[in-house]
C-alpha cells in the first residue's frame, strides 16, 4: 500500500517539474506591458544583407549590410524570446539565439561568424551619457581569427581589458575626445593581433568597439555609436 502511495506521490511530483520545465522554456513570452530598445548590428563580413526578426516580428525587413548598425527600435520585451537574422528577402536564418529583456532597458545584437560558427549576441547598453566631456566606450570581442582571450591596451600602454574572452564585452571606459589608437594582443602569446585608430570620438558620445573579422579573414575593429 505505502509502495503505491509513494509511487503516485513520486509521479506527481514529476509531473510537476515536467510542467514547470516546459513552462520556463517557452518561448517569445511577451511582456504585453513591457518595452525596451534594441539596435541591430550585422557583424559578420561573409553574411551577405541580412534581415531580422525578434519573436516573430520582423524588426529589420533586409539592407544590413556588414557594419551597419539600425537605430534603436522600440518593441515588445519578454522571456526568451527568439532572434533570428535571414538571409535578406528570404526565410532562410542565418543564425538564431534568444534575448531576455525586462521593461526600459536597451540592448544591441550582433550577428558574428559564418558557416557554423555563425551566431546572435546580445549586449545591454548604458544609455546615461559621459559627465565632463568624455567619450564613454566598451570593447566587444567577436572575432573568430583572433585569439580566444585578448587584451587591449592604448597606446601608451594603459590597459583596457587585461582578458577579453570571445564572445564577451569590457564594462564602459570612459576616454577624452579626439583620436584614440588601442592596441590588441594574445593573451598568451603576446602577439600582437592590430593597432586600431579612430579619429574622431565625440565628448558625450557612447561607442560599442568590437574586434571581428572582414572578408579576407583580417581581424578588424570596428565602431558603432549608441547616442
């Protein structure tokens, strides 16, 4: 008797978890009260245009071209919710992943890679502007030719990140206007991957600076501005 007892009580408790498990995965949960702001980034060179869609809604309807960057758009926020970029005027995904947003925050999502390496990453932004006329910046790696963990330094030798890991973002630096030349390198090679300048940072200006590659296979830095 207590055998059957404990069997009913064992698959009910796993009917439960069951339930909750496929619950806690369902996917494009909208917050039907919820918005926040999202910025679309083609990073990857051998991508071709791309179009993209977030749970479901097309957000980019084809045009982004490698390096272009879409103004901020104001959509929607929920639970994992699904990206996709398409090759553009196709329903072919390039690549997919999911974004989880919460009301009034800003997020920027890159496509990076190609083949099977090709993926969705998802940055939160700090919109709050730099006091006192700097430039606020953060570094994204997202280069596949470069090594694993890089460090980045300016060029008089000031570290920016001692151990940048593909795939992952520095937190905001904040840098005078003007010209600012950083240098990348292995980690544990400590060679040198590229000197990269960019003349022309803004005082009150927030930038994305992220490492991926072109075409050729070079490793590239490159710029995006937020505000």
């Amino acid at each position: 008797m207590k055998t059957a007892i404990y069997k009913k009580l064992f698959t009910g408790i796993a009917m439960v978890i069951a339930v909750a498990l496929i619950s806690s995965c369902k996917k494009n949960t909208i917050d039907p009260s919820g918005q926040f702001n999202i910025k679309v980034v083609n990073a990857s060179a051998t991508a071709g245009a791309q179009s993209f869609t977030l749970a479901g809604n097309v957000l980019v309807n084809g045009g982004l071209n490698y390096t272009d960057a879409s103004a901020y758009i104001n959509t929607a926020s929920g639970k994992n919710m699904v990206t996709e970029f398409k090759n553009a005027g196709t329903n072919t995904v390039y690549a997919s992943g999911s974004l989880y947003t919460t009301n009034g925050v800003s997020f920027t999502v890159y496509l990076a890679g190609s083949g099977s390496n090709a993926r969705v990453k998802n940055f939160e932004d700090d919109l709050g502007a730099p006091n006192n006329g700097q430039v606020k910046i953060k570094f994204i790696h997202l280069s596949d030719k470069a090594p694993n963990i890089v460090t980045i330094k300016n060029s008089n030798g000031d570290e920016y990140s001692g151990s940048l890991v593909r795939d992952l973002a520095t937190g905001y630096k904040y840098v005078t206007p003007g010209s600012l030349t950083v240098q990348v390198a292995g980690l544990t090679s400590k060679n040198i991957v590229g000197n990269y300048t960019f003349s022309d940072l803004q005082a009150g200006k927030i930038y994305s600076l992220y490492l991926t590659d072109d075409a050729n296979g070079n490793v590239v830095m490159n710029k995006i501005a937020h505000n």
